[in-house]
C-alpha cells in the first residue's frame, strides 16, 4: 500500500526511503506497545500509592497490614507481559487491585 504526503499542496507518494522509514517508525511503536500500557499502570498505581504516603510519615507507625498493601502496590506490575493483562487492570471495574486495608 503506497503512502503519500503532501507538498506544496500536492499529494504525492512517499520515496522507498520514505516508506522504510515509515515502516521502522510503525514497527517500532508497536514493539513498544507493551511499555505504554505498563507506563499507564503505573501511573495509575503511583497516585493510589500517594493516596497512603501518609502512612509513612515518621510520626505514623504504619501496620502489617498497610506495609503489605503499599508492597502489593509496588509489584502490581509484575508478570504482566501482555496488553491485554494489563488492560485489565485500568478497568474501571477491575477487581485486580490490593483491597485498601482500613485506617
């Protein structure tokens, strides 16, 4: 399938150098489609970690508990290799996430 650009208000077809460039670009976004969707996870993840920073505060003595959801946090990330294990995730009713202990 040629592509095209436009120059000069014209439409002409891209150069075979053109199109290697393109098809390096393309290749390449997709390769790295794994990492923007891990980089979505954890930035999800970084502002419910925010949400309990509170805890460990050095006038809070944080418990067992809230020690072990902070951790579960922090290694949501692991094993997941696929986009669709972490679209499962930033479900909105995803139940994949540690359950916030009570304060």
């Amino acid at each position: 399938m040629t592509r095209y650009k436009i120059v000069d208000n014209k439409t002409i077809p891209l150069t075979a150098e053109e199109e290697a460039l393109r098809d390096a670009e393309e290749k390449q976004f997709k390769d790295n489609e794994v990492n923007r969707w891990l980089d979505e996870l954890r930035f999800k993840r970084n502002a419910i970690l925010q949400e309990s920073d509170w805890m460990a505060n050095s006038d809070v003595t944080m418990s067992e508990e809230w020690k072990s959801y902070r951790q579960s946090l922090r290694n949501i990330t692991n094993g997941l290799t696929t986009v669709d294990q972490i679209k499962e995730f930033l479900k909105p009713d995803s139940t994949s996430w540690p359950e916030k202990p009570e304060v």
